[in-house]
C-alpha cells in the first residue's frame, strides 16, 4: 500500500510516499480502507521536532470501511463506516496518511451515514479537542457566556458551533473580514478582531468560559475578561509571562491545561471514541459543520505540512489516499 513517511525530523521535504507492507489487525483491532485523512497542527510540529519512533507515518485522523476484525473485536465488522484519530501520538508508529491503518477499538467512532468521509476526518481530533474542553473540562452550560480564540480555525470553528449548540452567548476572534463572515455563520453572536488594539474594550461582557490556543500571548487578557468563578481552557499554545494572578485568585478562576493526545497514549484518560461518537452524531444532526478549506492527495502532503502552520485560512485541510 501506500503511504506517506518520514524517516528524519525535519521540514516537509522529509516526507515521502512510499510502498509499505499492508498492517495486519491484531486480536483488539480492525483493518480500515482509509477514504479520507486530515492533518493537524501537531501532525506537522511532531515531524519537525521528530516523533518518538521512525519512520513514521503522518497524519491522526482518519474515516473509512473496516475491511476485516481482529478475533476479539465485537463492536465491529467488515463493511462498517468508522472514523478515528490519535494516531500522531507515540503509542504509534503508523499514521492517517495512508491507504490502510490497522487500529485498536479505543480510538474508532461509527460514522453515522449521514457523515461524508471528508466530514467525519475533519471533525474527528478537532471536534474531539472541541468537546473536551468546552464539556468535559469547562462543563460549558446553556446561557452562559463562551469566548472562544480563533473562531475560524480547525478547532475554534468547531468550538464556536459546539458553543452555539449548546445554547451559549458565544464570542470569538478573527483575523479577517472573509472569518468574520465565516465565524458568524458558525454561530458565533459576538466576532472581534484580534488585531484590534482596542480588543479588550470591545469585549463588553463577561466570560464565564474561555477557549485559549495562544494562552502564552493572551492569559492575562483571559482572565481580564473572564466572569467571576470563570473557566480557562488551555488546548494549545506556548509558555509565556503568568499575568493576572493576583486578578485570577480574586475572581475564583479554573485554569484547566489539557491535551487531547493523552486520550490516545494513557490508559488512566477516558476513550477517544466516547467523545468522537458524541461529536460525530452533531454532525450528522448538523449541529457542527466541519469547514473543507481544500482537498489534497497524498502526493501534496509536503503542502499540506507547510500550510497547516503558515497560512490562515478556515476550517481544515483534507487528503484523499
């Protein structure tokens, strides 16, 4: 089969496609034809700092049609729809990049008819990030208040409508006039600029929960605008500066720090598919709409590696094997 690897850290040029061997399912997992893959931030951050194991397949998220069961798996069976992801952490060596993947039940979803593949994909470790953090972490409730950083990009698109399906006042930023559309078709109620100078003042109520990939830039701003006995979630970002202590202790906030990987790689961390199958019936009810920015073949998946860290733009970026 083929598949797209690297054997060095490195930038995009590292990456190839190559001829592998097909996998084999062992006894707890299933052998699934990959329709459909999409890439993440951390897809690209890891081939550049280089994973734990090489060579290495790129990609985590994956949908297709299981083709065969290992001799313990009951929850499945040839010709099921799946979806997946968790496969960029270092509990794999394979990845989403490819014709096949061979992959434990833990960390696979049914995908509900309804759902394309290219949905299921583009949904599966953002709408999981999403889901965790605003309902698992922030306990997110209708009518409260929801700030959400970067309503236009792969996880913040999806949180933005999570936040609007759930019945909260939901705000977010943006970095254009094409996202501020976007990021209201999400349905977001409030869209800021975060290029504004006067961002703070703009923002004129408070935030009972707030959704931070650039907590190192924004934490004192976060708590600034946060609501007595607010939440802030941290999905992503770098370390910064610790601003607002004194202000965060006043007001009773929860910092909470997460990481979706720890889902996929420990064993003490719910499953994925528990969050992923919650995920995956919104979209089928149309509550969330991943956004396809562009699709790719595997031979582009050097593109798709600088683009997912250089460029802006709305939504996520898929690959068909």
């Amino acid at each position: 089969m083929r598949a797209v690897r690297y054997h060095e850290a490195g930038d995009p040029s590292v990456l190839s496609v190559e001829d592998v061997d097909r996998p084999t399912p062992k006894a707890d997992e299933v052998l699934v034809v990959v329709r459909a893959a999409s890439i993440n931030p951390t897809d690209a951050k890891r081939r550049k700092w280089g994973p734990k194991h090489l060579p290495k397949t790129t990609g985590s998220d994956f949908a297709g049609v299981v083709e065969s069961v290992g001799d313990d798996v009951t929850a499945f069976e040839a010709g099921d729809r799946v979806c997946g992801t968790g496969l960029h952490t270092d509990r794999f060596q394979q990845g989403s990049f490819a014709e096949y993947v061979a992959v434990p039940t833990d960390i696979v979803a049914t995908l509900p008819e309804e759902v394309s593949f290219e949905a299921g994909a583009a949904a599966a470790l953002a709408g999981v990030t999403a889901w965790r953090a605003l309902i698992d972490h922030a306990g997110l409730e209708p009518a409260e208040t929801c700030f959400v950083h970067g309503g236009t990009g792969g996880v913040g698109h999806l949180a933005v409508q999570l936040s609007a399906a759930l019945g909260a006042d939901t705000m977010t930023t943006v970095g254009s006039e094409d996202a501020e559309r976007a990021a209201t078709a999400f349905g977001a109620d409030t869209v800021l600029r975060y290029d504004d100078p006067d961002l703070r003042d703009a923002v004129d109520r408070p935030a009972d929960v707030v959704l931070d990939h650039r907590i190192g830039e924004y934490l004192g701003f976060d708590i600034d605008i946060a609501a007595f006995g607010g939440r802030i979630v941290q999905y992503a970002g770098e370390d910064g500066p610790f601003e607002g202590v004194r202000e965060g202790r006043g007001k009773n906030l929860a910092l909470h720090m997460m990481n979706m990987s720890n889902l996929a790689s420990r064993p003490d961390t719910p499953r994925i598919a528990e969050p992923l199958s919650s995920v995956l019936k919104l979209v089928a009810r149309g509550d969330l709409d991943p956004r396809i920015h562009h699709r790719y073949e595997l031979e582009e998946a050097a593109e798709m590696h600088r683009a997912i860290l250089e460029d802006s733009f709305v939504g996520k970026l898929v690959v068909t094997p």
